[in-house]
C-alpha cells in the first residue's frame, strides 16, 4: 500500500500541450495551461490531472479526468464521463450536495486520446488512500469531535442525495433500478474483470447473498456509488467537494451506507494487521446509520447483508487493480488467487458469520 498505483501511460507535457490547444478551441482565446500534475494519495480508476488553466482574466485550477487507456488496463469495462458530468450538476442543484462545479465535458478522443471532462479544483484536505488515513494523517491526528464533526457531516451528504427529487428521465442514464439489477451488474463487472481468472472467494461471496437476501429492500433511490470519505475535500472538518460519481447508480439507500462503513472497516483492519490501533471509534454501524436515521427518519435495515455485499463489491475492484499492478511488474502474482484480495480475512470473517 506505501507505493503509487499506476493509473497512466500517458505524459504529462504531453497532456498539457494538448490541453491548451484544446482550451484555446473552447473558450475561442488564447489559452495556456500550467504544469500537469497526477494526485499520488488517492484515485485508481480514472486518470486524474491537476493544472491552472488562464484564457484571460486570471487562472482557474481546475481537474481533469480522462477515460483509461486500454493498455492501462482499465479497472472498470467503460467510462460514461458524459454521465459523471451531468450527475455533478444534478448533485449540485438539486441535492445541494458541493459536488465540484463542472466546467466542460469532451466527448471527443482527437484532443487527448480519449474523452475527458474537466471541473473547478476546490481547496482543503483528502483523508489519503496511500498511505490509508488510519495508518497516520491529519484526520488521525485530529481531535475526537473534530473526528465525529466531520463523520457527521459525511453522512449528512449521503441523507441530503437520497432526500432529493429526481425525474424519471434525470435517472435514466444509471440503468435499470433495484437491488436485483444492481447485483446482475455486479456479476457482470466480476466476469468482465476476472472471467479469465477466477477468484473462489469472491464466487463464494456470490453465492452467499441468495439465501441472505433482505425480505423488503428499502425504496430506490439516487446513489452516489463510491460512497467514502476518500472521495471528500474537507476544509474545517466539513465537505466542500464531493467526488467520483462514476459508480452512481438508482438503488436502496443501504448501498451507499455499507459502502461508506466498509470502506473504513478495510483501511482499519490493515491497520491493525500491521500492528497499528488505527480509528476504532470511527466510522462504526451504528453511530452511521443512527445519524442518518437522525437526518432523514429513515432506519437503516439488513446492514449485515448490505456489508457482505460491500466486501465484495470492493474484492472485485480491489482485485483488479492488483491485477493491472502485476501488469506493470509492480507485484508478482500470487498462487492463490484469492490473495488477490487484499481483505480476504475480512470477506472469510463475514462468510463464517
């Protein structure tokens, strides 16, 4: 976990060259961009650029983020940046969510060698991926109620999407809706990601959903997918931008909640695999789901389902990024491929009930 994941064969002067010329074309000026730089702590799906962007009156430090090449070995089948434009806005507008302000979307490969889009870069702290936030950082660091202030406040973004009132035309581009077709999906991405290889832990994990399935899944509702305080800015403890819409999907609430709760629980059991005591007090069942029952009177139901479906929802994601990090010679593979998991324990934990 200590070193940078590749998610790039592409040069950066390169990049920048090229967005310039690109940016000239779109604003009808002339255009320069600033050095090109790729975040290290977070993100390993999409290629993500940070530069300032001046056509006149001042620069704009902006983001971009581009669809994978294909011999970056992509982690997921496609990349519907469109989409991810429009949710940003929807988020923005209509849910009074801080998703960042979307400044541009290109569908056209020609300038950059794939489409991309491209949103205003907001100040503040990232609680890091690489090292994991649980490991050390300024979250970690933090005072407990500062801690809790800004749990809190994360939660508060997933009860503000789901409350929020969407058409039926606004949700159509997140395909078919429920709890069912959510999983088909998963199913799908699993043999699209792994089909060559399989992973018996994972199929095991599969097969344990069906008899596990809740009697009443909860109401749909719009999901933000990648649902987890790694994809949040923060300036005082507070989110001022919410990221990575490219998982969004029309599904129960208790997606995006199992998936913000597991994603601590990873980090946390690494941590104290390592020997480390990490944020025990953090990001826990039933601190999360109280607050967002607090903030929306709805409760939370079947969460230990929703949990196993989380783990391995992210064993799928996880192990195919080990396996583009073998691609790249940066890690041998393993013997067994259930190693490919990273919290196998934790998915066999939950299997054994």
């Amino acid at each position: 976990m200590t070193d940078e994941i590749r998610t790039s064969t592409r040069d950066l002067e390169e990049l920048r060259e090229r967005l310039a010329v690109w940016l000239g074309g779109r604003v009808g000026a002339r255009a320069s961009v600033s050095e090109v730089s790729r975040p290290s702590e977070n993100g390993m799906s999409s290629e993500t650029l940070f530069f300032t962007a001046d056509w006149g009156g001042g620069g704009t430090r902006c983001v971009a983020r581009l669809a994978p090449a294909v011999e970056s070995v992509p982690v997921f089948p496609s990349y519907d940046l469109r989409t991810q434009f429009g949710i940003m806005r929807l988020a923005r507008e209509k849910a009074g969510i801080p998703a960042p302000r979307a400044l541009w979307y290109e569908p056209d490969p020609a300038h950059l060698g794939t489409p991309f889009l491209v949103m205003e870069r907001e100040d503040g702290e990232v609680p890091p991926d690489v090292m994991p936030y649980t490991f050390g950082s300024w979250l970690l660091d933090a005072a407990p109620a500062d801690r809790r202030r800004l749990q809190d406040s994360a939660v508060a973004v997933l009860a503000a999407l789901h409350q929020a009132r969407f058409t039926a035309e606004e949700l159509t581009p997140f395909g078919p809706a429920g709890l069912r077709a959510h999983v088909e999906a998963q199913r799908a991405y699993y043999e699209w990601a792994h089909g060559e290889r399989r992973i018996p832990l994972l199929e095991r994990a599969f097969r344990w959903l069906e008899p596990h399935w809740p009697d009443e899944p909860g109401p749909d509702v719009l999901c933000w997918g990648d649902a987890r305080i790694g994809n949040m800015v923060f300036r005082d403890f507070t989110p001022v931008a919410v990221l990575d819409w490219e998982m969004a999907a029309v599904g129960p609430r208790e997606l995006d909640l199992s998936w913000m709760i597991f994603l601590h629980r990873f980090f946390q059991d690494l941590t104290v695999a390592a020997g480390f005591p990490g944020m025990p007090d953090f990001m826990r069942r039933d601190d999360v789901c109280q607050k967002y029952q607090e903030l929306t009177g709805y409760e939370p139901r079947d969460m230990d389902f929703y949990e196993m479906y989380a783990a391995l929802r992210h064993g799928i994601v996880m192990a195919r990024v080990w396996q583009r990090r073998i691609h790249f010679g940066e890690q041998p593979a393993p013997d067994d491929p259930d190693d490919l998991v990273l919290h196998r324990a934790t998915i066999e934990e939950l299997l054994a009930g």
